[in-house]
C-alpha cells in the first residue's frame, strides 16, 4: 500500500528565511510525486510535479522539489519565503501500476505561517 | 476557462440522511475525482470516473457512491449519513488519465452532519 508522510506539521518563518518541508513516501514501485497548496479561503492548486528525469523539478512561486529515490523522499524548498507563502502544503504520491493516474495518495499535509 | 465547480458550497444534515454532492468539470475535462478532506484522516480518495465509468475506488464502505454523466459531470451521493461523515468534499477534473494530464480540484463542498 502506499502511504505519505509529512515531517512537520507546523512550520514559523520570518520572511526570507529558507524554507525545507520534509516528504517521505511508501511504495514498492515507481512513482509520480506532487507537491499542492492551499491558501486560506482558496481550492488546492499543484505547486509542481515529478514524473521522471531531472530530479529537481521547479515550480511555480519559486518553489523547487529534490526527488532522491535511495531515500524514497521529495523535498519541498523554497531559498527565501514571503508572508504570501502562508498556507498549507500537502505531498502527494501516485504509484504507477496502483491503479490510476489520478488516484493521489495526500500527506497529512504542513501548515506554514510566515510572519512578516 | 472556468474552473471546476462544486455545488452546493456548504450543507447541514441530520444523521441517517443522505445526501448528493455535484461536480462540473472543466469544459474538455472528462475525468473526475473526488476526495474527502478531514482534520484526522487528511485528504483522502474516494473514487475516480472517466467516460461515466468508475476506474478507481478508495477505501470508503458502500453508503459512498458516484456516477458520471455524458457531458462528463458528477454526482457522489452518500446515505445513511454518519457523524463521521462531516468533512470537506473536494472534486478535481482532469482531462484524462495518464501522467500528462493535471488535476485541477474545485473549492469543495463542507459537509456538517448534526
């Protein structure tokens, strides 16, 4: 069975503090890897995505994802946040083979607040 | 393009009743999932529709179901509503089934059982 697990539950930044959220994964298999956001009041958006290749992938607002397959992990980071970063962040995991495309295995997900 | 659309946003029921959640889709989009949101369990699958057939099913008991239309939109209903069953219900299109395509979701429906 697949599962994902978020490191960190809360996370405080000051503005322009770096940022590292942890994601480990369970699958025997290979797999497609995701990071979403939520921002208060607004629907679940992809932040980026790995599918193969090039193992960090970077996405939108700056943010980029390691995949080290030894470590079954996919980092979120982001050098330097911004009070706009504040929002919940959620792992997520497909395994190929398991399924479906579309199937998403979510983390518990990873509140951010970012103080000014 | 409009994005995916959920209705109604909120609703109250009592326990034992049922209740039937709506979908629209991206105009194109013709698979649908749907996935319920909870403080304890997080985000979880419920199931998947393409072309009005359900390809995928999470772990959810029976009272939870769905179906698809031709123009791609979707209903999931659930009976004999639980306490338990208090939870955001999020939908999200995509346009079809392989890692080429991305899963746009819609801002839920909130669900509170009395």
């Amino acid at each position: 069975a697949q599962s994902v697990s978020q490191h960190n539950h809360h996370v405080i930044l000051s503005e322009a503090a770096s940022l590292e959220l942890g994601c480990n994964y369970s699958y025997g298999g290979t797999v497609n890897l995701f990071w979403y956001v939520q921002y208060p009041g607004q629907h679940l958006q992809l932040l980026l995505k790995y599918f193969s290749g090039d193992p960090l992938v970077k996405g939108i607002k700056g943010f980029e994802a390691e995949f080290i397959k030894s470590k079954f992990s996919f980092n979120l980071r982001k050098p330097s946040v911004q009070w706009s970063d504040t929002a919940e962040y959620f792992c997520a995991v497909n395994g190929r083979g398991s399924g479906g495309y579309n199937k998403l295995i979510f983390g518990a997900g990873t509140r951010l607040a970012v103080h000014p | 393009k409009a994005g995916v659309t959920q209705t109604p946003r909120y609703l109250i029921k009592t326990r034992g009743q049922q209740v039937t959640l709506s979908c629209s889709p991206i105009s194109g989009h013709r698979s649908v999932s749907w996935y319920q949101q909870t403080p304890g369990q997080g985000l979880q699958f419920l199931f998947e529709y393409f072309s009005e057939t359900q390809r995928n099913k999470g772990n959810f008991p029976g009272r939870f179901s769905g179906r698809q239309f031709s123009n791609s939109r979707s209903e999931m209903n659930v009976s004999t509503l639980e306490l338990g069953d208090s939870a955001l219900y999020l939908c999200a299109s995509s346009f079809g089934t392989s890692d080429a395509y991305e899963q746009y979701f819609g801002p839920g429906t909130r669900l509170t059982v009395t």
